[in-house]
C-alpha cells in the first residue's frame, strides 16, 4: 500500500506524486517533513498529519491515518475472494520509498552516498508535537546542515573517545531529541498497522493469519553504521547511538510483535541490503559500511520479539551474471534452519525486461530451488 510518490530515489524512472487533494492540504498546513534550511520533501505526509482532521472526505474531513485506512479498505474489498488466495501479503507504507523512516536524504536535492542526510523535523506539524512531547521549539543546534556531511563533521555526531558520554547525542538536548524522533516514527508505525488492522475487519477478510499478513519495511541505512554515532540512522529516525543500549531496530520489532498480536495475524520485518557483504563497499572506507552487520543486529531483534524477518536487494544487479548476489542472499535466507532465524521471504527488487532472458530465468529458477 504506497503513501508516498515514487521518483526521486534511487532507481526510480517514472514519477507518481501524492495525489493533489492530499498534497495541497498538507503543503498549506505545514505537514509536510521539512529540513532546517527549508528543504521539504514531498516523498511522503509528515507523521504529524496523522491525527489532523483536514483532509477531504465524502462528508467533512478526515485524519491522514483515516485515509490510508480507506484506502487499504477499498483495496482489499477490490480484491474480494484473491485476499488470502492470491494476495498474501499487505506491505503496509510508512513513509519515503514506503519505508518506517524520515525523507532524511533526498536525491531529488543533491544528496549523494554516502551523505548521512538531514534531521526532517522542522515542519509545523513536527514543532509542534516537539513542542507539545519534548518541551522543545526546535531541535537542538549542531545537527547536519549539508546532507553530504560526514559524521565527524557534524558537531552533534563527532565521536569523543576519552569520554564518550560527553558526545552531543548522548546527552543533553541532542539525546533528548533523537530518542523523541525515534519514538514518534515507532509510534506512527503503530497507528498506521492499527488503521491495517481496521480496515481487514471493517472489510471482513476472514482468511487465517498464516494466509494474508501484513508487513512492514525497514531501510538498511548500512553506512556510518560503525561509526559511535550511527549518524545516517539517527537523522532517519533510527536511534542506536543514544546511550549503549539504544537499539532501533529492537524497538521496531517489538512495536510489530505488539501490532501483531492486535491484528491476531503475523507482521514482517522487512529489511534491504541482502545482497551485501561487509566488503561490498570496501572502496569507499570512509563510508563505514556494514551491511551484514547492521542485518544480524536486525535478525537477532526479530528473533527476540518472535517477529518473522524477510528481505530485499538493495541496489540492482543483473541475474545472469551475479552469482555473488545469489550466494549471499542465500547465506541470508537460511533455509536450512528449523529456527526463527531462517527467513520468511525475499523481495527481488528493481528487476528489468532483461529479468525474461533465457540465462536469467535460468539463475533464478537455481536460486529458488537451492533455498
């Protein structure tokens, strides 16, 4: 289910924005992510539209999270008896590209990897809530003002080894801000997976669970990854830098495993960069990259919480030829295993017309049956 317009990111070809009556009302209402020097994305609605009742309905006016359940409502009733059969999966959107996370990079303004992006919290919608949950009427200086910037050369994210404690994120405002920006992504996580679960009940889906379930998707933000800062995750809403426990991606799991038990149907965690290794960047030793990492810090949340994990390529690769991209998703995959660390699905994303070619069909009908 997309919330978001698709162009502007990587490997988009073609442009789809939110449609007008959404997007005017959210333009004029700041509701829409903004960054500090004003850059706004219109990838997505800010989360801070979810409880606010402007937007256009049949009668009156309805919340942003009202929308996206009458949405997926009249998907699935569109759908009648393929729900279950056909379909058995909802991947439920939750921002930029569909993802749990901030616009916090944005090609479509010159963001290049690896960038460790921009802190979007700046719209009207978002002080206010900060306003209103933090005490705050901004977020604190010393974020990163060019998206392009490495964490060193941001005030807020330079690691301070002889007294680690005293970095900007993890105390005073800087700690106070970034845990805030985590907790009400999570949070919105929650609201829009209730307003899922609404909309199969108020539909009627009376497949069982293991037939038609929900799932939700999770960028893999691997660089700065071993930097003390966590930097790109933490402008994208991901926060694992704040004290030595913080651990996004464990709270994430537990707000799905918290979702599931309310929709009595499973949610995936679904999560990209399958196809990497920690050497995959190894050219680039600045960007800090690590991949496998960053997934097995993902799978041992999932594991944890009783949250079924799945995955997705992150960049394209021709499947003829890249053998390597095969191997490691099946390193991933962990098909020989019993246990809740064998995943539950894979994605293979950005496929071309050269998806239909003889040696690609081929590789892919090996890979299928090996896992």
């Amino acid at each position: 289910m997309s919330f978001h317009q698709c162009g502007g990111n990587v490997g988009d070809s073609v442009s789809f924005p939110i449609p007008a009556w959404c997007l005017d009302k959210a333009r004029s209402s700041g509701l829409l992510y903004k960054s500090k020097s004003g850059v706004i994305s219109e990838d997505c609605l800010s989360l801070s539209a979810d409880h606010e009742n402007i937007f256009p309905a049949k009668s009156g006016t309805r919340t942003a999270l009202q929308c996206y359940q009458d949405f997926m409502a009249a998907f699935l009733k569109a759908m009648g008896s393929h729900v279950g059969s056909t379909i058995c999966e909802l991947q439920v959107g939750m921002g930029p590209c569909g993802e749990l996370r901030y616009p916090s990079y944005l090609m479509s303004h010159g963001w290049n990897w690896p960038g460790v992006g921009l802190i979007m919290a700046y719209d009207s919608g978002m002080l206010k809530m900060l306003k209103e949950e933090a005490g705050m009427d901004a977020p604190p200086e010393g974020f990163p003002e060019d998206q392009n910037a490495m964490p060193d050369a941001v005030p807020m994210f330079q690691a301070k080894a002889a007294d680690p404690a005293s970095t900007g994120f993890r105390c005073g405002k800087g700690k106070e801000f970034l845990e805030w920006y985590s907790k009400v992504l999570i949070r919105h996580g929650q609201e829009v997976l209730a307003e899922a679960t609404a909309a199969v009940k108020k539909v009627g889906v009376s497949c069982p669970a293991e037939s038609f379930v929900f799932s939700v998707k999770v960028s893999g933000l691997h660089w700065h990854v071993t930097h003390p800062s966590r930097a790109t995750e933490a402008c994208a809403g991901y926060n694992c830098c704040t004290s030595e426990s913080a651990d996004a991606y464990m709270e994430i799991a537990k707000m799905l495993g918290a979702s599931a038990k309310t929709a009595k149907r499973p949610v995936l965690f679904n999560f990209t960069c399958m196809e990497m290794t920690n050497n995959s960047n190894g050219g680039v030793p600045h960007a800090l990259s690590a991949p496998e990492d960053l997934i097995a810090q993902v799978r041992k949340a999932c594991i944890f919480h009783c949250v079924p994990l799945a995955g997705e390529n992150a960049l394209e690769f021709d499947l003829a030829t890249s053998d390597w991209a095969f191997e490691q998703m099946s390193k991933q995959i962990r098909s020989f295993s019993p246990g809740l660390d064998m995943m539950h699905g894979l994605t293979l994303l950005r496929l071309s017309d050269n998806f239909v070619r003889p040696a690609c069909l081929q590789q892919l009908g090996a890979f299928t049956s090996k896992n």
